[in-house]
C-alpha cells in the first residue's frame, strides 16, 4: 500500500515537473523580427523587466476590420540589449527572439524574449 502511494506521489511529481519545464523554460521557437522600435521601457511593481514594441513594415487587418500595422511585442533579458535598444528609439531593428509557451513575471510580460540584436539601421 505504502509502496504504491510513493510511486503514485513520483510519477505524479515527475509529470508535473515534465510540464513546468515545457510550459516555462522549453524554447518552442526561434527567429528574427525587423521593424522600427516604438518603445523600450523598464517597468513593474514587483519584478521591474524590460519590455519593448516593434512595429513592422506592412499592414494587416485589425479585430474590427479596419487597416492596422503589425507590432511586435517583447521582453528583454538582458541588461546591455536594453540599454542598446533604449538608446536608439526609432531606428530600424532586426532582433533575435525566442518563444516560450508560458510568462514568467520576473522574465517579462510576454512570451517573446530578445536576447540580441542581430542589425540595426
């Protein structure tokens, strides 16, 4: 009875563990995005990240039907990809991203994280 409890308690675990990590840390794509930076900014009350928009060449069909550009929101990581990314506001980017399946707060607001930039016009 006992033996069978811990295995249950294991697998149970062990399942749970197998989608805490595909949810929040299994990098489920890559790939780069280009587009003039809209914003960079730092903010939070608890987990102060790094958040930043791109907009991108183009337009798409917004939720009412009307014209809408495409925006690229993300976060930032790293300190030093912030600071480059604030410094030159309204340029021309191409950023390297990975995408999660979950947020984690002290990651950023979103599931797009930037880890560098790849060019910048």
């Amino acid at each position: 009875m006992k033996k069978s409890l811990w295995i249950t308690i294991g697998v149970a675990l062990l399942l749970i563990g197998v989608f805490v990590w595909y949810k929040f840390f299994f990098v489920f794509g890559e790939g780069v995005k280009s587009g003039y930076l809209n914003y960079a900014i730092h903010k939070g009350y608890v987990f102060k990240t790094y958040e930043g928009k791109l907009i991108q060449e183009g337009f798409g069909r917004g939720k009412t039907g009307s014209i809408t550009s495409y925006e690229f929101e993300f976060s930032v990581k790293d300190p030093e990809v912030f600071k480059q990314l604030e410094s030159n506001s309204g340029k021309n980017f191409d950023l390297h991203y990975k995408e999660y399946k979950g947020v984690l707060p002290w990651r950023g607001n979103t599931k797009f994280i930037v880890d560098k930039v790849v060019n910048m016009k």
